[in-house]
C-alpha cells in the first residue's frame, strides 16, 4: 500500500513539472499610411500585376528561422508562421501598394488580363538574428517593374535591414520584421512614384495609355533620425554587430 501511495505521488509531482508545449502562429502585419501629397496625386493610369515574390529555399517553410552564426540556421518547433511567409510578404506588399492608391489597377490573379507592368521580388532572409546581448529582426529582399510589351526591366532595388527588438521573444521578432517590412514598400513606392511622374504629363487624367519608361537610377538611401536603428549594410557574423542606436 505504501509503495502505491508512493508512484501515486510519483506520478504527480512528475505531471505538475511537465511543461506543455504550446504552439504560437505569427502574421506579418501592419496598417499603412499614405501620405496626403500621395493621394492627391492620385493613381497612375496603368495595370500592374504582383506575382508571388520567390524565396530563399532556408525560409520556404512554416518554421521560423533564428541564426546565432553567419553558417548555421536554426528553426523553432513552436514558433510558426500561420502562413509561408512567401505569401505573407506578398500579400503585405499587394494591400499596401492597393491601399496607396499608386496604380488605376493592381491585381495578383494570374489568369487575369494581361497587364502593363509586373512586378515580382524575391527574399533572401526573413529571420531573427542574435547575438549575445541584442536581437536583431533581419530582412532582405529584392524587387523589380518589367514592362510587359517590351519585357525590359524599368526599375529595380535591393534592399538588408535589420533592427534590434525591445525583448528577446520571437512576437518582438516579428512586430520589427513587419516595421522594416513597411519601410521598405513605403521606399519601393516613392520610387515608383518618381519613375511614373517622370513619364507621365502632371494631368494624368487625360493619359489614357502607357508608355515604356526608361530605367531609373535609384540612390541609396541616406540615414536618417527617423531610422537610426535600421541598418541597411550586410550583417557580420552576430559577435561583430555593432549595437545600433536606439530610437
């Protein structure tokens, strides 16, 4: 009797130490804000179609990837993206050009009518970067516009940000990667403007077709005190990263 009392007490202690495992799905997400000279600019008399953004085969997955080397990825078990986040990255992309109001029509649907412009990207990181004091929320993508009729390339850019996250969990991870996520279509679509303004006559309205647009040289961004914390250069193995500046 005594040694059932014994495993009976065994086996409880034992069930109240066990942790359960709870598995978390993240969103990129976040509400864009077109300013007031883009809206009164209203949207450029062209069709553009986004297709899917290709990605990097290490970050094809529901798993979210966490690297303390430059040369070894990790994955979480519990920490998952709701979606791939190819489609996350697209789908942001898409609502926020869309919710600009930059183009007269902007689609995804591949079987749709055949469109002026299409613009397509791929991710080359999508990650959370430690090093032994701070985490970092790294991203790293590239886009490019081609003109449809003449498949020339009319605009390309490349971008690698990274920004430091207020704590150590992967939800802080994700709310930075949506931060830089913005910043960079916010930058894609300035420059998108500049390039459809310079083809375009300042009365839109009375343009009923497009033109091809010549290739437009893009500068590099410049720093500045609304991003000090974002940094755009390639990152170094995590013991060599400079703390950023904080906001």
């Amino acid at each position: 009797m005594k040694n059932k009392i014994k495993w009976i007490l065994i086996i409880v202690l034992l069930g109240a130490c066990a942790k359960t495992n709870v598995t978390k799905y993240y969103m990129l997400d976040y509400v864009p804000e077109p300013t007031p000279e883009r809206l009164a600019k209203g949207a450029w008399p062209v069709s553009v179609r986004i297709r899917e953004f290709a990605i990097a085969e290490a970050y094809r997955r529901n798993q979210m990837v966490y690297r303390q080397s430059a040369h070894e990825l990790r994955f979480y078990n519990y920490e998952l993206w709701a979606v791939n986040p190819e489609y996350l990255v697209s789908d942001m992309i898409y609502k926020h050009i869309r919710d600009v109001k930059l183009f007269r029509e902007l689609t995804r649907s591949v079987g749709a009518e055949e469109s002026d412009y299409v613009l397509r990207g791929e991710i080359t990181a999508l990650e959370e970067y430690d090093s032994e004091t701070h985490w970092y929320a790294h991203i790293a993508l590239s886009m490019q516009l081609q003109e449809t009729q003449s498949q020339s390339v009319v605009w390309a850019r490349t971008w690698d940000y990274r920004k430091k996250v207020a704590q150590q969990e992967p939800v802080y991870v994700v709310r930075e990667l949506s931060t830089l996520l913005e910043k960079i279509v916010d930058e894609a679509i300035a420059d998108l403007d500049s390039l459809m303004e310079s083809n375009f006559n300042a009365n839109i309205q009375d343009k009923t077709s497009p033109q091809i647009i010549s290739p437009l040289t893009v500068p590099e961004p410049c720093p500045s005190e609304e991003s000090d914390s974002v940094e755009s250069d390639v990152l170094p193995v995590p013991e060599e990263l400079p703390p950023p500046e904080d906001i």
